[in-house]
C-alpha cells in the first residue's frame, strides 16, 4: 500500500490561563500558555493533532508567526506530498522550530492511525512509563517553595531548578528544596547560560556538593572553547539544550564534545529529527532526556511517548501542565511517584469543546 498523502494542515490558537509565572534565564517569563494546536489530515482520512508552544526569547515565534509560516510556507510545501516525506520538506525552512516540530509530530500521529498502530509503536518507543521532573521556575522564596510543594504532592520526585539570576538567593532556594523533602526529591539545575568561565567550574562543585545530579546550560553558547574545557574537568554532567537546537547543532557539539547528557525537546524537532537526534547521541555514547518545551497535556502527551524510547534514561521534562489552569483535552495526565504512564499518554485526546471554548477569535 502506497503512503498516504497530505491533505490539510489546519492551525488555531488558544489560550490556557497559568497558576503564577514561569521566569527563567536572565529575563525571561512566561504568564500565560498561549498555544497553536496543529490538525494534519491525510489522503486516506486519518487525522493527527500536535502542538506548537511559541517561545519568542528562545526561538523568536509567537502563535501569530507559526500560524503564517504554515499557511505560507509550509503548508503549500506539504499538501498533495507523501507524509513520510513530510521533515525532509520542511527542513528547507530555517528556524521556525516549534511550527515544524508540531507539523511533524501531527503527521506522526495520523500516520500512526492510518496504519493501525499505537503512536508508541509508530516511534519504537517500548517503555511503559516514564520518569518526569518538573521546572521550578525563578521567583519570590515562598511562592517558589509553595509551588515546589504543590507539585510534589501531585507526583513530582525531580526538580530542574532554574538558577542564574542571584546565585546566593539560588543556593538558599536549594538548600530550602532539600530541608523540605530530603531524599524524597531529586534536583538538578539550568542556569540558562548565565555562568562565566572564571568561576563555572566553582559553581558546578558547589552545585555537586550540594548533591545535584546536573547542570544545563551553564555557560554562553557561543564561548564554545570555555565549555568545551569546562566539560572537560568533569564536575558536574553538564545538558545540552540551548546549544543543541537542530541536528547540525548537535553534530557541532559532539565535534566539541561539550556535554553528557542530551535534551531532545520534540516540540522543536519534531518526531523525525529527534530520532535522528537519540541515535546521534547514543552513538557518542551520550546520555538523553526529553522535553515538552513547556507544552499543556496534548504536548506532554506527544513528548512522553517518545521519552518510552529505550535510549531515554534520564529524567523528562513532562510535567508543565500541573502549572495550568485549563486544558483543551478530554483527560488529565497524572503523575504516580515520579512516573507518567504511557497508556495514558497514548489515550489523551483533544476534547473538541475545550478547544473551541480555550480558542482565540482573530479580531
Ligand atoms: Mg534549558
């Protein structure tokens, strides 16, 4: 049987109200999940939805420019071709991340209906549950604890704590987090490349010290010789993921070699870059995480699946939706002692009435 083609390719954006903010990095904030829900229906009827969350500090899209550059640019290079070849088409467009990833994790999902499989057997993705850890954003002492707490009794067992704005206020936040829950919680950092080579190495010991797992992104991207050394002295595994964006990203970062540990964030790489991705690393013997980018339920839905992938073995950034306050699926995602079931993963769907009551009217 020849491979369906493309269809249609429909965009709409809605709005998910945020319990608080979300501030990482130097300046950057979050306060509310305002998302495109990408729909893919192929030749033979079958149909899959993906989401794209905008980022403008990290990717420079807003849902206004993923909606235009799918219409635009994407779309017209899609309708009427074979699915399966659907990456390879839009890989000719630069930049505009999260609309392709969304674009190629929907037509993952539609293929995977046209075929009668699971999404999970569509992606060779064979666990049956994943570990998540939540990110606990930058802010006042006892929101930050509040939050941590909340979480924590909904199922959360990691914390990626961002750190990088005041690192006295970071440690005490730290050493806040561990007399709360002891051992009960593991942490790591992201300091959102807010370190400086004199003194990162320092940081990282006191960070191992102190008895976190990892640390993102500690240093500038483009001072590559800085984090390549400071790789090198093997303080602390180091992630990559603001150096790690695309395929060429990484194969540029493996020449230098500058970390340990991978994260894959399918939300911008799609399903088939991010394989390409996990085979990469496994190659180079290094380790992977996966990340939702900060996706409601539908997007951590499509992220954890490919965190059941076998190469992932460290902790996944799935869990953002326990920090919104609506959604626009027909079931929540529930988190048991650290893990996320796949099952439930592979049954959340997009409940039509949510989306249309949660979408923007264009003016
Ligand atoms: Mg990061």
């Amino acid at each position: 049987m020849s491979t369906p083609t493309i269809a249609a390719i429909e965009t709409s954006i809605f709005r998910l109200p945020m319990v608080g903010e979300l501030r990482w990095g130097s300046q950057s904030a979050l306060a509310e999940a305002r998302h495109v829900l990408v729909r893919v229906a192929l030749s033979d009827g079958s149909e899959g939805v993906a989401e794209a969350p905008p980022r403008p500090t990290i990717y420079g899209e807003t849902a206004a420019t993923i909606v235009a550059i799918i219409r635009d640019e994407l779309a017209p290079r899609l309708i009427g071709q074979p699915a399966d070849t659907a990456w390879a088409r839009i890989a000719l467009i630069p930049n505009n991340h999260t609309a392709k990833g969304a674009i190629d994790m929907a037509v993952h999902d539609a293929l995977a209906r046209s075929a009668g499989r699971t999404l999970a057997e569509q992606l060779g993705a064979t666990r049956e549950r994943v570990r998540v850890s939540y990110i606990l954003g930058i802010g006042a002492r006892d929101e930050v604890l509040a939050e941590a707490e909340r979480v924590v009794a909904q199922g959360v067992r990691v914390l990626k704590v961002k750190v990088g704005r005041d690192w006295d206020d970071d440690l005490a936040r730290i050493r806040d987090l561990q007399s709360m829950f002891g051992d009960r919680v593991d942490l790591y950092a992201d300091a959102n490349e807010t370190m400086v080579a004199a003194d990162a190495a320092q940081r990282l010991a006191v960070l191992r010290d102190l008895g976190l797992h990892y640390c993102e992104e500690p240093l500038p991207v483009e001072q590559v010789r800085a984090r390549a050394a400071l790789r090198a002295q093997t303080v602390l595994p180091l992630i990559a993921d603001d150096s790690a964006f695309t395929v060429r990203d990484l194969q540029r970062e493996l020449e230098l070699d500058t970390f340990d540990i991978l994260n894959i964030k399918t939300p911008r790489t799609g399903y088939t870059e991010s394989l390409a991705m996990v085979e990469l690393a496994r190659r180079a013997g290094k380790g992977v995480m996966v990340g939702s980018q900060a996706g409601s339920t539908i997007g951590a839905a499509r992220a954890a699946v490919f965190a059941a992938r076998a190469e992932v073995e460290h902790p996944s950034e799935l869990s953002f939706f326990l920090k919104l306050r609506e959604e626009i699926t027909d079931r929540p995602l529930t988190i048991v002692d650290g893990w996320l079931s796949v099952q439930e993963a592979l049954s959340v769907r997009v409940d039509p009435d949510r989306l249309r009551a949660m979408t923007l009217r264009a003016p």
